[in-house]
C-alpha cells in the first residue's frame, strides 16, 4: 500500500505513538489522583508548623493562596521541594507534610534537604482526610474568596503554580 493511503496514525514513528501513549495515560492517572474539589470553598485548615507558628487557612481570606500536600517519602515531592520553599517566599503557601512520620522526622528530613518551609504536619492524615487525597504532591490552588480554582498532581512547577494562581485572583475579583 502506498504511504499515501495508510491511515495518518502508521505514517507516524512509532516512538511518537508510544510517547503519546505514554503521555495519555500520565494524564489519566493525574486526573484520577486529583479530587474532585475544584469549583468548591476550600474546608478550613488549621494547625501549627513545626516551629511553632500557627496557621489557618481562615486567616488568608481576602487573598489567594496554594496549599501543598506532600510526603517525605515521595521522589517527586523531594524533586518540587525546594521550589515550593521558594514560591512560599512570594505568596502564602500552606505546607502539609502527609503521612511523613512525626515532628521530628519531618524536621529532620526538611534539614537533610535544606529546605526551609513552614511545614504543618499531618502524620496520621486526619488532617487532610475530607480531600479524597489518593497521590501527593497535591496543589491547591485558592482564589480570595476561598474557592479552590485549580487541582495539580504530581510534578508542578512553581511558576507554573504562580501563574495559576494569578489567574485565580482575576477570576474572583469579577
């Protein structure tokens, strides 16, 4: 048969076929790891970071703000890390370290990493347990009105979170 009238798809490499494949099913699984909360107000989180400092989500009303759930022992989590610490420098980031074993591991492996973050710990996961969490990391994005206006599993970066949440702040001001 001539190239000309094979189907569009067998004219193509087989690598990329499979990198869609492959990219397709990522997407999927993403999709399927992420709650389904967007559209809702976000439930009130409090608690205390491991440095004592007490944070509630009811405090940041009025501005918009990202809530990060990770897991020590996530790779991914590990990779993102650092650029959540540097995000949390620009806008309100509230951190919490899901299912990372207690204060003092979380410290520790915070140390071990050289990341400085307020870290609010969940070590048993009740405090997270009404988001249907099924895979970290886990973003939030929160517009001022507390709406949650984006969900992102996995690797995100933090521009990619930054812009995200400046398109939230203009979609709640109208």
């Amino acid at each position: 048969m001539s190239q000309e009238k094979r189907p569009f798809c067998s004219r193509l490499p087989r690598w990329l076929l499979e990198a869609f494949v492959l990219f397709a099913i990522i997407l999927a699984l993403r999709a399927w790891h992420a709650p389904k909360m967007t559209g809702e107000i976000l439930p009130r989180l409090a608690g205390q970071t491991l440095t004592g400092q007490e944070v509630d989500t009811a405090a940041l009303a009025g501005q918009g703000f990202i809530v990060h759930i990770w897991g020590s022992w996530c790779p991914v989590c590990r990779m993102e890390l650092s650029g959540m610490a540097r995000l949390a420098r620009d806008v309100p980031v509230v951190s919490i370290a899901w299912r990372s074993g207690d204060d003092a591991a979380v410290r520790a492996f915070l140390a071990g990493e050289g990341v400085k973050l307020p870290v609010i710990n969940d070590p048993d996961g009740r405090l997270v347990a009404g988001f249907g969490v099924k895979g970290v990391p886990l973003h939030l994005v929160v517009d001022g009105a507390g709406r949650i206006r984006f969900i992102e599993t996995g690797y995100t970066t933090s521009w990619g979170l930054k812009a995200r949440l400046w398109w939230a702040k203009r979609v709640s001001a109208r």
